[in-house]
C-alpha cells in the first residue's frame, strides 16, 4: 500500500505550509500529492505550483470539477501537467454537487453519472491525440452544420496513459467508476465497511467490463491527527465540525451523498439528527451529534502504533492508495502527523 497527501483548498488558512508539506512527503516518499477544488482556488494552478518545487512525487487532482471545465479543456490542462511535471500528473475527476454544479457554473445537475461516462471517453480520445469527433447526448464534436472540424491535441503528455480517476460514493457511480477509471477517490472510508459501501460496486463494474482488481487505484482520504491514544476523543472532537459539514451540510436535505453513506454506515438516525440540526443553522449542536465511532472510523487517530494497525485493516479492506491529510494547529504538528504516517506504514509491514 502507497501513502498520499491532500493539500486540501488553497485558502484554507494554512497556506503558507503546504509547499513545505509537499516537499516533505515527497522527501519521505509519498506517491501523489493532491489538490482540492470547489468554489474557491482552482487545483490546476496549486498542482503546477507545488510540481514545479518538487522531484518525484505525483500530483493529482482531487479532483477537477466536471461542470468547470469542457472535457477538451480539461484534456488540455492535463497533458500540459504531465508534461511540465515529467510525467508526474494524475487526473482525478468528479460531477461536484448540485448547489455548486447549478449555483456556481450554472450547469444543470442532471444525469451525472451518463455525463461522467461521456467525459472520460471524450477526455480519452483528446489526450490520445485522435482527431476529436463525438456524438452523445451531452456533447457534440465538432457541432453540426457549422464551421468546426475534428482536430488534435498539439501538446505532447510525457506518458501514453494518464492515470484517471473518479470521485465516487454512491453504488452506481461505483460500479461505472470501475468500468471506465483507473481509480477511485473515496472519502469518508471505513475499514470496517469498505467491502460492502465501495469495494463490491467497483469490483462488480470492474467484472462487467471485463477486467479484474488488478492495477485498479483505490484511494481514500483520511484526515491523520497524531497523539496519545489515551487522548483519542480528543482528537476525534477536533474533527466533529469537518465531519457535521459533510454529513449535515453538504448538498440539499433530499441529496447529501455524504449522509447517505453515513446511513449504509449503519449511522442512520444520527445522520438525520446531523442533517436537521446543521441545515436549521445549528451547527455546534450538529457537531456534538455526530458519533464518536463515526469520526475514529474515518480518520487515522492516536499513537503510531493505533495508526498501523488501521493502516492494516485498510490495506487488508483493498486499499492501494491511502492518502492523508496531515492535521495540526502548527506545521510542526502537521510534519510530525506526515512522518507519522510513514512510520507507520513501515511498522505495518506495507512500506
């Protein structure tokens, strides 16, 4: 199993860190370095930016928002990485939500998962360098009875298959991700549940398009907060606003993908407490309901050894990536979070 970071959203209050951050995981041998996206700084231009002041690590987007971009341009942008990069890029992708999709981009949230599937074949054909012809239902190349002609990609990407990934939580976008990506970005994953909420529907798309496991990234994010491990609550309360955002806030009441698998979590009443609280506007009371056993089952908490021995049962769960988000009030703290997950990773035996 490989270890990652996420950077997160440029903006977020710890800016002035995250070149240091990445440097490290890259001095420390971490395999990709991703950057976040929403309504905010854009991932393109972090991932250039920490790609250019490191060696050997990836850089990933996690991800480029669908509704943001055209696919050409987003085949553009992602053969100009990797070739600045030297073959260092990997393209994370996802449909966003329909507040952000419909509120910022002004692209109608419809039909997500066709859309998904219509992207990644035109963003293939684009950085394969085909002439770009396409005719579906969401896009049209070039459009008919106008001036437009198929034409080619001119920038060279440093390698002949970008890595391509897909940030899904619901089944079917599960089991198309497996269909179609090289990978998943997942968040909020459980050890304990892994199987049934992710791993079955990717393996299942993998198996109807005729492919196995093999080779196939799986990468989920969790936030890692080192300490003692008698301070486990501690660490766990640190995390109840992230976790009532997700849950609670983020969507609409009848589509927060985020409360919908805390549900096939096994969390289904607490999620709807969450949810009531935080869209009413009380958000602190949102963040004392979220369950303890909920945020230590979705972050990385505790001693070195506490992290290994999760770092186990994730790898054990089908987990090839797992990416960290080092947390700390200081870069001291989170340096220390990111050599602790290296650490870790060798006193589990999957270094």
């Amino acid at each position: 199993m490989r270890l990652g970071i996420n950077l997160g959203y440029w903006g977020a209050g710890m800016d002035s860190d995250n070149l240091a951050v990445a440097q490290e995981a890259d001095r420390l041998g971490y395999a990709v370095c991703w950057a976040a996206e929403a309504y905010g700084s854009d991932a393109p231009t972090v991932l250039s930016w920490v790609a250019a002041q490191t060696e050997r690590i990836d850089v990933g987007s996690a991800i480029f928002q669908i509704p943001a971009r055209t696919p050409a341009m987003t085949a553009m942008t992602a053969a100009t990485l990797d070739s600045l990069s030297g073959g260092r890029f990997r393209l994370g992708l996802g449909v966003s939500g329909p507040q952000v999709s419909e509120g910022w981009y002004g692209v109608k949230f419809d039909k997500p998962l066709a859309r998904t599937r219509e992207y990644v074949e035109i963003v293939r054909r684009a950085m394969s360098r085909e002439r770009l012809s396409y005719e579906g239902e969401h896009w049209t190349l070039p459009l008919p009875g106008g001036p437009g002609k198929p034409i080619k990609l001119t920038v060279h990407p440093q390698r002949e298959h970008i890595p391509l990934y897909i940030a899904a939580i619901g089944p079917k976008n599960l089991r198309q991700t497996g269909e179609i990506a090289d990978g998943a970005l997942l968040i909020f994953p459980s050890a304990d549940h892994l199987e049934e909420t992710a791993i079955s529907h990717i393996r299942a798309g993998r198996e109807a398009a005729g492919k196995t496991m093999d080779g196939f990234d799986v990468c989920p994010t969790l936030p890692l907060a080192l300490g003692e491990d008698k301070d486990v609550s501690a660490l766990a309360d640190t995390f109840r606003p992230y976790t009532a955002l997700y849950v609670g806030g983020m969507g609409s009441r009848k589509q927060n993908f985020y409360n919908q698998l805390a549900q096939r979590m096994g969390y289904e009443k607490e999620a709807a407490e969450i949810q009531d609280k935080y869209l009413a506007g009380d958000k602190a009371g949102a963040a004392a309901a979220v369950p303890e056993r909920l945020i230590d089952q979705t972050t990385l908490l505790g001693s070195v050894d506490r992290i290994a021995e999760r770092m186990q049962a994730y790898a054990a769960a089908g987990v090839t990536t797992l990416t960290v988000a080092p947390a700390g009030f200081t870069l001291e703290e989170r340096m220390a979070a990111l050599r602790a997950g290296t650490e870790a990773l060798e006193r589990a035996g999957l270094a």
